[in-house]
C-alpha cells in the first residue's frame, strides 16, 4: 500500500509538471510578451538556465497579473455576499475562484521550476544544502540569507528552520566542497529567490481571497474540515469539480509532505496525512484513532465536495449531518467494550465434536494410518500355515509377509496416498522395480518354497488395491456393471 | 465446625448453579425441617450432596467407600463441575453407577 499511494503522489507531482508545460504554452499564446520564446518549450532541461526570465514566464504573463489585481481588489472590497439566487457558474466571482484554483496550482509549478533554478546555481556554493532542505520557500529563504558566505557562523538562521536543521546545516557547511560563486550569478541566484518569495506571498493572498469566499463556494465542505483547509484542497486539486471528481483516498493525501530528513527518526511522522490534519475535528481526536478519523474525515469531505461541485444543498445542512455523524463515529469509537457476561456451561455431549478434515489432517492420519506391511501381515492365506516370530506358530505371526507367491520380502514403507499421485507421474521410471522405492529392493525375490523369483510387477498392484482404493480411475480397471438390455 | 462446613458447601453450590443450569438444577433442603428423608438416605451429616436424575439415584465412586452422597464440604468450584457433569453423562446413557474423575479416599488427609 505505501508504494501504491507513493504513485499517487508521484502522479500529483507528474499531473502539475505537465501543466506546466500545456501553461506555458498558453501563456505565450495569451499574453504579448516582449522576451523572445525559446523553440522546444516542452522539454524544460533544454532551456538556457542562464537567464532566469525564460524559465520562470508566470509573473510576467497577463493572466497572472489580471487575477491577482482582481483578488487585491476583492481583498480590499472585504466579503459580500453577492446574489445566492443565480447559478454559481455565471457568477463573476465564483470564476475568479475558480482562475485563482488554477493560479495557485500554476504558482505551485512555478515556484518549483524557480527552486530548480536556484538549486542548480547554488549547487557550486553549497550542494549539500538542498538535500537538507526541502521546502523550496525555506530553501530559497536560506540561500537569501547566507548569500556567498562562507562561514555559516556569521550567518543567523534563526527563525527561518527549525534549530536542529540549522545545526545539520552549520555542521555540514563547515565541511562543504563548495566555492563562492561570481558576482553575476550570486545576483541571479538572489533575484530568482526573491521571485520565488514574490510567489509565495502572492500565493498566500491568492489561498486567504478564496478562504473567505469559501463559505459561499462551498458551504457543506467548509462546514466539515473548515474553511482554511477546504481552500487549500481546492487550491491543491485544482478546483472544486476537480477535487469532486477525486477518490477520497486521493483527498486524503493532498497536501501530504514528503519523507522526512535521512537520520532523523520516523516513528513520530504522521502516516499519510495531508491537509486534513489541519481541520479540528482531527486534532481533537485521540492520537490512537488518528488514522481512522483521517480516512473518514476525507469521505466525508468528498462527498460534501461533490454535493457543492453539484450546487445541490446551498445552506449547507447536508455539511451540517456529515459533521454531526463523523462526531458520533468518533465518539462510538472511543467507547470502552460492553462487559463480559457470564455465561453458564453448555450441556455436556449435546455439541457434536467438530471433525476437522482437509490435507493437513489426511497427511497427519498416514503417520498413524495402518502400513502395507501391517496389512500383508494380517492376512493369511487358505490353508497354508502362516510363519511366526518364534517358529512353529509361536510368537507374532507374518501372515502373507515373505510368503511365496506374494512377490515381496522386503515391503518397504509404502507411499501416501498423495504420493501416489505424484508417482504416477514418476511411472514411466519405476518399470523393472515392482513399485518399491527403496534402492535396496531388487526385481528378485528369495521365497522358501521355490528359492528366487522373478517378481511380476503387476501381480502385487492388485493384492491390496480393492478394498480401500477407489478403482474408478485405475487404469488397469475394466467397467464395473454392463446391463444387458 | 459442623455450621463452617454446611456454609462452605453452600457457597460452592451457589457459584455454581449458574453455570451448570442448562444440565443441572440445585435444591438445597434444611433436613431439619424435613425430616422425611432423614432415614431413607441416612441424612446426618453437615452437608450432604445427592445426585438424582429422572427420579432415580444416581451413585458416584468417589473412592471414600460411600457411594451414595458427598458428605463432605468441596472447597473446589471447578472439582464441583466436573463431578456434576460425569454424573450428567453418565445418567444420560442410563448408568446407574459413575466414576467421579478425581479420588477423594485422601479427603482427611491435609
């Protein structure tokens, strides 16, 4: 299962990498852009990493500056409730909500390929940075600060990570195969970090605009995991029928950061939990049924996603009922079991026993199971004194063991009925042996009476053969009724 | 001492009676209010326990040389069981004589 929600994940990534590409390619169509478009856009590694500008296009294209000046605006405007009454799609707003879902996705993107950026430039300096550091804000914070900087003890990164990464960090950069990079490429490094921030923060307005329309947008989720959480998952999904038409268990996984820093333990690390853990309900449970609450809460969520993506309850009651039963499930599981009953005897002899039966039970009732040997010595021929133990009818009597005419003085352990049928494959190669398997067992046989005899491979299948073995697939059988009609 | 002995019989009975309700009923009878049966099964011990099943008597081997009763107190629930459900069986398949499946020919020795 880990490597299958793995995929999932890897599927997100590769879903935004892509857009990306079909973005960019929009963008120059749409927006009148004075840089000069490079030839083959859609192969990203092939761009000219020098000039930060052709990689990162988003802040200068029209469509990202028209909507994030319409969401300033609406900022400003403060929340209004605009007419309930039209259908949602021909409102202007709920269109600026959906421009900025995408937006945000497309600033997620970006802010990606500028990390790339600034990765790939700082890398002289200080390649072990990026490896602890992974979020590309924080990372493009860090680069900010240290600058060319080469003793990490000069530079204060308090505030910026946490302090055990800023140990790792000073430790590592004290040791660090790097070099202080040129002036002109510190400089593009620093602009594309500040870029990156530029982003982050519009970013962030963009999340907060749509976090106070979300209560009209969508009521029923809002009122399930909150409005905070329900704008980031649409942000994240890319739209409210996009994030209707996910699985829930892909809602549960939006947001999920990925594995934690090499050497730091992972038993603390939640297990596959997005953005609903930010929602109260999840926070409010107990540690022990966190994983639970985690998947019913993203079913929950999916489906007031899907009646909002419908329209089909604006006053958000049904949002209302999923909260009030997701309470009561969590409540029903933190009920201590029913207490133990009593319960009196059952009454002896009145239960059958339970006969077990199967391969297993066969196999271990041949261990006990009487031997062909056993069987040879129990029965006697007609009229022929049997020989004993201690001669002369004394002691244990053989029986037909080594008697003439029964072709064997050696019978050896005799196989289990289920090797039987392994045999039979085997058959081919047993001709000449007269079925024994022991390699002490010769085609001669010493009888008493009539010294050495040949044994007729044949005579012995059907000394035993009748009485217990089914002959309806003998091979040597012949038809058991013929009705004369 | 004859009070002790009836009270811990008592109690091992009480325990037990429901969990053995589904093959076996516990009468408990104070012979000195009734006295009829006082010399039909020799009734002067302490605590006396007798198994009957279908009107009829049934005896257990218990190794003490009287087959007839329990004259003594079980201190064991699970020993007590165990000896109601022999009985049971054995009754049922109509035997009129059961052997108990622990000795107590030992009883007075501690």
């Amino acid at each position: 299962m880990a490597t299958l929600a793995d995929s999932f994940l890897a599927d997100l990534d590769e879903l935004s990498d892509n857009e990306a590409d079909v973005l960019e390619e929009e963008n120059n169509d749409v927006a009148n852009m004075e840089e000069d478009i490079d030839g083959d856009l859609a192969d990203i590694e092939t761009l000219n990493y020098d000039d930060l500008d052709s990689v990162s296009k988003l802040q200068k294209s029209q469509r990202y500056i028209d909507i994030m000046q319409k969401v300033e605006d609406a900022l400003e405007k403060g929340s209004d409730i605009s007419n309930q009454g039209l259908v949602l799609e021909d409102d202007p707003e709920y269109q600026l909500i959906v421009d900025c879902n995408g937006l945000s996705v497309d600033i997620e993107n970006e802010i990606v390929i500028i990390h790339n950026f600034i990765r790939d430039k700082y890398r002289l300096k200080f390649p072990e940075l990026e490896s602890l550091v992974h979020h590309p804000i924080d990372y493009a914070r860090v680069v900010k600060k240290i600058g060319n900087e080469m003793d990490l003890t000069l530079v204060d990164l308090e505030g910026l990570l946490p302090s055990a990464i800023i140990m790792v960090v000073s430790v590592t950069a004290s040791t660090t195969s790097g070099k202080p990079l040129p002036e002109d490429v510190l400089q593009k490094t620093i602009d594309a970090c500040d870029r990156a921030l530029a982003l982050d923060t519009a970013k962030k307005n963009v999340l907060d605009f749509v976090e106070s329309r979300m209560g009209y947008i969508a009521p029923n989720l809002s009122t399930i995991v909150g409005s905070a959480v329900a704008a980031k998952l649409m942000g994240t999904a890319g739209g409210l029928s996009a994030l209707a038409k996910m699985p829930a268990c892909n809602v549960q996984l939006l947001g999920a950061k990925k594995k934690t820093l090499a050497g730091f333990s992972t038993v603390t690390s939640q297990f596959r939990v997005g953005y609903i853990e930010q929602t109260e309900i999840f926070q409010t449970t107990p540690p022990a049924l966190r994983s639970r609450a985690c998947r019913l809460l993203a079913s929950k969520a999916t489906l007031a996603a899907r009646i909002d993506s419908t329209r089909g309850d604006p006053l958000g009651n049904a949002g209302k009922t999923l909260k009030e039963e997701i309470h009561k499930k969590i409540e029903k599981w933190q009920e201590p079991p029913p207490a133990k009953q009593p319960k009196p005897l059952p009454v002896p002899d009145s239960e059958p026993k339970k006969k077990r039966g199967g391969r297993r039970l066969r196999k271990m009732k041949e261990r006990y199971a009487i031997t062909d040997m056993r069987k040879l010595a129990n029965r006697m021929q007609f009229g022929v004194p049997e020989e004993s133990s201690l001669g002369d009818g004394l002691g244990e009597g053989y029986g037909m063991l080594g008697q003439a005419g029964s072709g064997k003085l050696r019978v050896s352990i005799g196989q289990s009925k289920l090797a039987a049928k392994v045999a039979k494959k085997f058959k081919e190669k047993n001709y000449g042996s007269s079925g024994a398997t022991s390699g002490l067992t010769s085609s001669l046989a010493f009888t008493p009476v009539q010294g050495i005899e040949l044994t007729n491979p044949q005579a012995h299948a059907h000394q035993l053969g009748s009485g217990t073995q089914s002959t309806y697939f003998s091979e040597t059988g012949t038809f058991s009724k013929i009705k004369r009609t | 001492m004859e009070n002790g002995c009836s009270l811990q019989m008592d109690e091992v009975l009480a325990s037990v009676a429901e969990k053995v309700k589904n093959f076996a009923v516990i009468y408990v009878v104070d012979i000195t209010e009734v006295l009829d049966f006082n010399t039909m099964y020799e009734l002067y011990d302490p605590s006396t326990v007798m198994f009957f099943f279908r009107n009829k008597h049934i005896m257990i081997d218990l190794g003490t040389g009287n087959n007839n009763k329990i004259n003594w107190a079980l201190k064991d629930k699970q020993e007590f069981i165990d000896i109601v459900e022999t009985v049971y069986r054995g009754a049922r398949k109509d035997r009129g004589l059961v052997i108990a499946p622990k000795d107590y020919s030992t009883k007075y020795r501690y």
